[in-house]
C-alpha cells in the first residue's frame, strides 16, 4: 500500500539491469510512492537490460552513465536536474561487480587488475558520485544517498572474495562524505546492507543458492527480499529519517545479531 512518503522528492536511481535487481524493485516502490527520477546504468548493460520497459512503467529518463568515469557522472547530474526540474533529493548506488568473483578466482591468490577494477566500479564509484553532486551543488538539504553493502565488510566469507574489502570501503566512504556533505548542506549517507538476494550479482558468487539458504536458516525473520530492500530504501529517502547518516544498516531479518539458529543446530543432531 502506498503512501506517497516521495511526493515532490526527485532522484537518480542507478544499477536496474533485469527485473531480479533490487534497483528495479526500489524504482518500482520510489514511483508508488510519488517520486520522480531518473534511471542509470552503464551503457554496456543497457542493451543487454531491460531498462527501457521500467522506465516506461515509471516515466523516468535513460541517462547512460559508466559509472567509473567522472565526466559521465557529472553529466548525470546535471541533466537529472535539468529532466526532473531542480535539485535532487535521493540518489541510490545500487553498482556492484568483481572480475574475480566472476572468474572464481580464490581470496589467496588475486589478480590485483580485476582487484582494482573492483574497487573503481563498486567503491569508488560512490565516492565519485557524491564528489561530483558535493561540486556540482546537485542535491537539495536532507537529501538521502543510499549504497548497498553486505556484512562481509564486516566478518569474514571466504567465497566473496575481494568484494568484502571493497564493501568495507563503500561503508567507509559513506561515513566519512557523510560527514562532510552533513556538514555542508544536511545531506544524509547511508549504506544498507541486505541480505542475500537473488539477482545477476548475487547468483555470481560461488556456493550462491547454498548460502543463501543458510543465512534464510539462521536469520530469526528469514532473508530480506529485494522487495522489502525497496521499501527500506523509500523509508531511508523519505523525511522520516532525515536525522539518520554515517551508518551501515543491516537489513537482513536479524541474521547479523544471530549466532546460532536452532534449525542451524538440528543439522547436527
Ligand atoms: N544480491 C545480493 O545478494 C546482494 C546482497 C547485498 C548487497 N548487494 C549489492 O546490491 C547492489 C546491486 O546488486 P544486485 O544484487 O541488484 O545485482 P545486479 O547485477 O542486478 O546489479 C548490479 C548493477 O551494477 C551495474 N554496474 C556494473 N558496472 C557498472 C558501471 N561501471 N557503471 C554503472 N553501473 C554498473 C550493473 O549493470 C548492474 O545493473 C550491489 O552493490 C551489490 O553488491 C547485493
């Protein structure tokens, strides 16, 4: 049921490639909830995606937008602001990939280029955002940026790799710009860090359908599904939590406050 907690809120949601994305969901529940907004992917997914039929069904703008190169994100910027009709108010970082991951390639023994390629389209990528909209005066006061991480930043998962030390990054870069841009003009930054959630990212990591049904088990709400992410991330956009910055929130049905399930336990039995 919507509640228009985003009328008059306009935004830049980036990282919708099918469906099965949590940006689709999130873009799906931010026109629900009145929003308007703009939609961004790199221009290499985008003719592979199907971005075109969710814009239509949100009547937002295509602006293409690598998001490792800074010319191009100020380029979004400014013409998300010149589509929508002013500043923006809530910008989701929804980017993530890992050519070693991909490649299967063991924590011991990574390629440092698929390494720093990484880190430039998952971590800095977000620092390079908000740099641009912090010169480019781009968002209005109170505006809500959002990334999404997962709690290998935080403990260790053996099988995602070197994307547990860039997450660790993206977590950091939302502390520390979110003090600054809360200094500057109020603007929040946040990251959410979801459960494991079925999607072109996700299903990439080895042992994917395995452990996603372990932290299903162990988590006392089960896993959080894309679409719940999407309604946490219009709470996070909307004026109900315009006092809320510099955190990594964990969205994940009570799975990182868990230490052992008894479902968990009964395998053993
Ligand atoms: N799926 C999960 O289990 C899970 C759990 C926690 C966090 N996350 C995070 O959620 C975010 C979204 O991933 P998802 O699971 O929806 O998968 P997804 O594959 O649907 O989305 C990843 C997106 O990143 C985009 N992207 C890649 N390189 C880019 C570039 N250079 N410029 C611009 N965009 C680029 C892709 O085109 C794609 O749309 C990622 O940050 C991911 O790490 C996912």
């Amino acid at each position: 049921m919507a509640h228009q907690l985003l009328k008059g809120k306009r935004g830049i949601i980036s990282g919708a490639l099918d469906e099965n994305s949590i940006a689709w969901k999130v873009a799906l529940k931010c026109f629900e909830e009145g929003a308007t907004f703009t939609l961004t992917n790199a221009p290499i997914a985008m003719r592979m995606g199907e971005i075109k039929k969710l814009a239509e069904k949100t009547n937002a703008t295509i602006i293409p937008c690598d998001a490792t190169n800074v010319e191009e994100i100020n380029k979004l910027f400014t013409d998300s602001q010149e589509v929508l009709g002013g500043k923006i108010d809530f910008v989701l970082h929804s980017i993530g990939m890992s050519v070693n991951i991909r490649k299967n390639i063991p924590y011991t023994e990574l390629n440092y280029d698929f390494f720093q390629k990484g880190i430039d389209v998952s971590a800095l990528s977000f620092h390079k955002m908000l740099a641009s909209a912090y010169k480019l005066d781009a968002l209005n006061e109170h505006a809500s940026v959002v990334a999404l991480s997962y709690i290998a930043a935080q403990r260790a998962y053996p099988f995602y790799t070197d994307m547990a030390d860039i997450k660790a990054m993206l977590e950091s870069i939302a502390r520390t710009f979110g003090y600054h841009y809360g200094k500057q003009k109020k603007v929040r930054v946040n990251t959410i860090s979801q459960s494991p959630t079925k999607t072109t990212a996700g299903s990439g990591i080895k042992g994917f359908s395995d452990f996603y049904n372990f932290a299903d088990l162990q988590s006392p709400l089960g896993n959080a599904s894309a679409d719940d992410c999407a309604a946490f991330c219009v709470a996070m956009f909307s004026d109900l939590t315009r006092m809320v910055t510099m955190q990594n929130l964990y969205h994940d049905g009570g799975y990182s406050s868990t230490g052992v399930s008894t479902e968990q336990l009964e395998k053993f039995v």
